[in-house]
C-alpha cells in the first residue's frame, strides 16, 4: 500500500534554518573564542548526503512556489474543475464495461495470490513460520504462574533483610525471562527482503488475476481501463504532480503537527543499530515496491476498478432518471396533428435503429429503447456525468491507510486530485505518475535524511 509521504516541506524548512548566529563571546577569553569557532566551522561543513538534501530542498520550495502561481494563473482566467473551462478538459471515451463487483475480485485474488506464494516461500525456507508457533514457543518457557505471589507478604515475621542465596536462586527465572523476550523479538520480525518480495509479488499476480479475468469479458480491458499510454498523458502527469502534490504537502505538514507520522515502510529502513547505515538492499527492494509496483496496483485497484465501476453505475442511474423524467414531460401526439406526428415518428424510428443490437438489419424489429441498452453501446463518444464516484473511491483510499496516524485527512485530499484526473482523461497513466513522483521522493529524502544521521 502506499505509505502517503512525510513531511518533506518540514524537512526543507528546518534545513534551511540549520545556520544558527552564535552568541557574542567577551574577548577577554581567547581560549572560548577559538574553540567555538572551530565549532561552528564544523558545523557549517556539509557533506554529500546535506548537499543532494539541500538540493532537493530547494527544488521543493521552488515547487511550491511554482504551483501557487499556477493555481493563481488558472483561477484568474476562470478555470474551474469541471465545465467548458475545465482544469483538464475532459475526454471522450468508451463507457466503462466493469462493475464495482471486480473490486471484490481483486481483493479476493489478493487474498489467494498473497497465501500461495507465504506458503511457497515458507516451504522454502525464506521467510519465517507464522507468530503462532513463537507463541507456542513461549507457553513451553513459561512455567511459573501468572499471578505471581510475594514470600515477603505471605511471611511478615521474614525481615527486609535480603537472603544471600536469593540471586541464586533467581538467576534461572531470569535466564528464562530472556529466553522468553528471545522468542517474542524472534516471533515479530521486521520487513525483510523475502518479506517485501512476497508482498510485491503478491501484488503483481492479483493485478494479473483480474486482468485476465476482464479480457475474458472483453479483449481491449487494458486500454480500456486506461493502461495504455496516450499522447500527451506523462507530460499532464508531471504537470499534475507539480499542482496536486505541494498543496497536499502542506495539509500534511499541519497534521504533522498534531500527531507525528508513522508507517511500516519508513520504520523498515532504519538501521539496527545507532551507528550502522542504512540497510541499501532493503531500501532498493523497497523502492521497488513502493515507487513502482504500489502506484501502478492501487490506481488500477482504486481508480480504474472502483472508481470506473461507480462512475458506470452513476451515470446509468442518471440516465435512468433523465430519460423518465424526458418521457413524462414530453407532450402527447394524436394523429390530427399530421405534420408534427409524423416529425415525432421519424425521430422515433431513428432512435430505435441507434440502439439496435449488433448486427441486425434496419426494417428488422428493434430493441427497445432504454437507458439499460444505451448503456451497452460500444460507442467512444461517452463522457462522464456523475462526480460522487470520485469522492467515494478517496474516501475508500484513505480507509486503506488508517492506521498511519493522521495521514488519511491528506491522503483523501491526495486521492481527490488522481480521482479527477482519471475522471476527466479516462486513463490511468498520470495518476501513477503523480503517484510515482510522491512516493519515489519521499524515499530518496528519506534514504538522505538517514544517511546523514
């Protein structure tokens, strides 16, 4: 899952401010003067790790200052999110052909792809056997009682008066004890290199899964759905990250504030011990999988299963109630009126030959005309009506991370901008870039960050 991003505004501001004024020192003591000068030299040295930070520090303020003045440009001309003046101008495209159902079938396939490839890798020997048997473990260490009585209490005419045997007589019940802490550190491990392969890989096949499953349904699924790159999608998701990613940035830097940020991912990169580095294979693999299979995997799982199925529920339910309330309010006909009668039939007929089913011949019986058979048209002037599916995917988006803190209130505003952009070009493509260039920052400056400590 994505991990959001950290602070990297806070990051750039403390940075920055790093060049503290030393205090005055009397004169009088040379000695104190020199010494901290030679301190604050140190200090001002930088190495490679506080130079590429610094770099990158600067480039995010220039970020934020070139996204403020675009958002100032845009709304200045009259752009809004959606109209003739469009943010992004939306595009033509043929109707979503999936249902919210597929949604469940990647979770299910999820489930079954993430199961066979642990007991793969167990049988192997890659990764360890699940908690429960370290806490079989534990139960045959444990021998005493778990409401443990004082002698002390249970005797009052014993004095204070410490037995000299008594730290012999402890001393097994303390080896025990570090035996037992042994087994639970062992039980509990951290992300590891099979670990983080098993989820990646776990990922890839669902994703395959259900793929299959929709070209089975219908043999263009993948451009469909909006894998397929078009002209001009990785410029407008570059762009995109530069308008949708500082402003999100601040809303989670307030946040920040409140509770600090936490994730798995972040905490799996620190080292063991204070002084070792960085563990590089850990943080290559998790590179990997964060900023290159988890964008892909959620836009699809999300935006392109979830949201798409929504956005065909929506606008057929809309359509629905369009066309009831049409035929209500249209005017009833009676054959005097000879020449508007016969205008109404004629647009009739051509209405009922548009929805015919594939193949059938004009002068042969139609289809009836309703919105459920318009709905099944292959045709690729379809365009987007409804606008709730977006809110509801974000909000199933930042769900997904409960648990990281405070992080889904920017992640729901995050998930707002990539929900638009699917919406309005019906492709995937500048989601996942927009996705890509968050999580492949934050674990650059995060990697940074770590290898000056």
């Amino acid at each position: 899952m994505s991990f959001g991003f950290p602070t990297a505004s806070h990051w750039a501001c403390s940075f920055l401010a790093q060049a503290d004024v030393t205090a005055p020192v009397d004169s009088t003591n040379a000695t104190t003067a020199s010494e901290i000068a030679s301190e604050s030299t140190e200090v001002v040295e930088l190495g490679l790790p506080e130079i590429a930070l610094l770099i990158l520090s600067l480039l995010i303020l220039l970020a934020f200052a070139t996204s403020l003045s675009q958002w100032i440009r845009l709304l200045y001309r009259g752009k809004r999110p959606f109209g003739a003046k469009a943010f992004v101008p939306v595009r033509s495209r043929h109707l979503p052909f999936w249902s919210v159902l597929y949604f469940v079938v990647f979770i299910g396939a999820l489930i079954f792809s993430s199961s066979l490839l642990q007991g793969a890798f167990q049988a192997a020997g890659w990764i360890e056997k699940p908690v429960a048997q370290a806490a079989e473990n534990l139960s045959d260490l444990q021998t005493e009682p778990l409401v443990a009585t004082d002698p002390v209490a249970e005797n009052p005419d014993q004095t204070d008066t410490p037995d000299e045997d008594a730290p012999d007589e402890d001393a097994p019940h303390n080896a025990e004890q570090d035996n037992a802490e042994e087994v639970v550190a062992a039980g509990s491990p951290g992300l590891s290199v099979p670990q983080l392969t098993l989820s990646t890989l776990g990922m890839l096949t669902a994703t395959v899964i259900t793929l299959m499953i929709l070209c089975l349904n219908h043999r263009s699924a993948i451009s469909r759905i909006g894998l397929i790159p078009k002209r001009g999608d990785i410029g407008l998701g570059l762009r995109s990250a530069l308008m949708i990613l500082p402003p999100t940035m601040l809303i989670m830097t307030a946040v920040s504030l409140m509770q600090e940020y936490s994730h798995p991912v972040l905490d799996a990169l620190q080292p063991d011990e204070s002084e070792a580095g960085p563990n590089y294979a850990v943080f290559a693999l998790l590179f990997v999988t964060t900023a290159l299979v988890t964008p892909v995997v959620e836009e699809f799982w999300i935006r392109g299963l979830l949201q798409g199925g929504l956005q065909r529920l929506a606008d057929w339910r809309l359509s629905m109630v369009r066309q009831s309330f049409e035929q209500s309010a249209a005017p009833i006909e009676t054959p005097d009126d000879a020449p508007a009668f016969q205008l109404q039939r004629e647009a009739t007929n051509i209405n009922e030959t548009a929805y015919m089913a594939p193949g059938t011949a004009a002068g042969t019986e139609p289809l009836v005309a309703t919105a459920s058979t318009a709905m099944h048209t292959d045709s690729s002037d379809w365009t987007p009506t409804a606008i709730w599916p977006v809110f509801v995917a974000s909000l199933v988006f930042a769900l997904l991370h409960w648990g990281q803190g405070l992080a889904p209130i920017p992640l729901f505003f995050l998930s707002l901008g990539l929900g638009y952009l699917y919406r309005q070009t019906g492709s995937l493509i500048p989601p996942i870039i927009v996705h890509f260039v968050l999580n492949g920052l934050t674990m650059v400056m995060t990697l940074i960050e770590m290898s000056r400590a």
